[in-house]
C-alpha cells in the first residue's frame, strides 16, 4: 500500500450526536490512502467511544483516535498535527460533512502550490444555504472580512502549518481566520480547486460555526489584537473595519453597550479623522443591516 499524502485532522469535545455523519463522510471519500487522525477534547459524553468504534471499523483508512485534555479546539488541533507524517493537512470540523470527491479534488489542485482553497456551501437553521468563497487574490482582506482561511474551506502543506506555529491556544474565537493572517504573511502559493462544492458546512446556535456576535465580544477582540500583531500598523485600519463591523452586529442584536465599548476603542485606536468617520460609517450601515459593508469600503483600505 502507498503512502497517504494526506493527513485529516478532527478535533471533537462532546458531539456524539454529530460526530458520526461527520466520519461516515470521511470514510465515502474516493482518495485511497488517506490518513485520519481523531482528537477527542476532554469530552463528558460518548465522543471517544464513538471515535473509537469507527476507527475500528474496516473502511480501508489510516486511523487513529488521540486524547488532550487541554480545553480548547486550538489545542486539540495543536495535538493532531504534531502526530502528522503527512506531506499535506486538512483540518475539519467534527459536525460537517465532505462530499466523497472532496480530498481527490484537493489532491489534484495541489502540485506545485503550498495551499488549496475551495468554496464550500453553508446551511442555517432556518433552512437557508449560501456558498462561501476561497480567495486565492487579495488574501489577507478576504480572509479577515469573508472567512477565506476557515477551517473547512482549505488545506495546506503541513510544514506551512509549522513554519507558521501552528494554531493559537490562546485564541478562541475567529482562531482559524488568526491562523490563516499568519499563514499568508509566508506568502504561499495557493490554487483554488475549482468551482464544485464539495463541502458542507452547518452553522447554527450550538455547532462550531454559529453563535451571536454579542455573545463573544471578548474573545473576537481578542482574536483581533492578534490578528493585528500579525497584519502590523500598516494594515491597522483592517482592525479597526473589522471591529465597527462587529460593533454594527452587537447593535444589531440589541447588545448597544457592546456595541459604544467597540466603537469607543475604533475612536481611541484610529489616528485619521477621515478614517474615523469612515468606520463610524460602516458600524451605521452596519447596525442598520447593511450588507457587504467590507466590500464597499475595500477601495478605502490599504
């Protein structure tokens, strides 16, 4: 048997009610060999026994189930990819699914570059659907404002993944759009796959994926003091968008304090004047239900 090229690594912390149309989708894939590499998260329920069964199963895959009890799905993700042995990495989540071309696609795309990005189509709890771009151009924009770098929506070459040290346990929200700025200031060479939607991804109040904003002002804000480390002064006015955005969503979903706390720390941390009343702008159009907010203002970023 030849050796696998890919290594997919799933974290999961108590989704046994999930977890396996998740596995049952990695097992239907097409590309043979093809490395699995499962990390239960310090989970309560039965995510481990159902982890270990499948492993156990004969589907003719590289499987194995690891354990780390660090709390966070950025350590787990740390924990699967120091056991890699593959040239390349898909990270995934444990409640979405692959359709079976999914790795033979991305394997096809992979010669000669150090990323692959597809589209990938997300489906709400309202029963809603939209695709969600990969951007090969104008990377670091598209990744901040459009979840380019999400984690379902690429693979790389697990040495990028380790030059770029790997995912940030002290980020824990928006901490695969923080990996992906530091992924791209190593300026890979990227392709994208092709038009073909060849995952699923399900956003909802309790999936990895969906939350309200106001909910998790603490951590986003975290996420963007790191994100702007990475990105430097020259691009803190990416930061400061990003934020008036997240002010706009807060004040959308009634959270107004979160929302003055936000835009108060645009005002202090914005030296323009002109900049200042662009991105109080954006957080108006924004709190309104304005659309699209970062793509119109694109012409005035750096």
């Amino acid at each position: 048997m030849t050796t696998p090229r890919l290594t997919i690594v799933i974290p999961a912390h108590n989704r046994e009610q999930v977890l396996k149309r998740t596995l049952d989708s990695v097992a239907a894939q097409e590309l043979r060999p093809l490395a699995v590499l499962l990390v239960d998260n310090g989970s309560s329920d039965s995510t481990l026994a159902v982890m270990r069964e499948w492993a156990a199963s004969d589907h003719g895959l590289d499987v194995r189930v690891l354990q780390e009890s660090k709390p966070g799905a950025a350590a787990a993700r740390n924990r699967g990819l120091s056991e890699v042995h593959t040239e390349w990495t898909m990270f995934f989540d444990s409640d979405d699914t692959m359709r079976s071309d999914h790795c033979k696609r991305a394997l096809e795309a992979a010669d000669g570059v150090d990323l692959v990005g597809w589209n990938v189509l997300m489906h709400f709890d309202d029963g809603t659907s939209a695709v969600k771009k990969f951007y090969c151009s104008d990377a670091q924009y598209h990744s901040l404002f459009h979840g380019s770098t999400a984690t379902q929506r690429y693979m790389a070459r697990t040495d990028l993944f380790r030059r770029a040290g790997g995912w940030d346990d002290g980020v824990r929200y928006w901490d695969d759009i923080e990996l992906g700025a530091r992924l791209l200031e190593l300026n890979p060479r990227m392709r994208h796959a092709g038009k073909e939607l060849t995952v699923d991804v399900f956003a909802s109040a309790h999936s990895i994926t969906g939350a309200r904003y106001s909910d998790r002002v603490d951590v986003a804000s975290t996420a963007l003091e790191h994100i702007g480390r990475t990105l430097g002064p020259g691009r803190a006015a990416y930061i400061g968008l990003k934020t008036a955005i997240l002010a706009g969503d807060c004040r959308r979903e009634g959270a107004a304090a979160a929302a003055a706390e936000l835009m108060e720390h645009v005002r202090r941390t914005t030296q323009s004047s002109f900049m200042r009343m662009l991105l109080r702008a954006a957080y108006l159009y924004q709190a309104a239900g304005g659309r699209a907010t970062a793509r119109i203002l694109r012409a005035f970023m750096p």
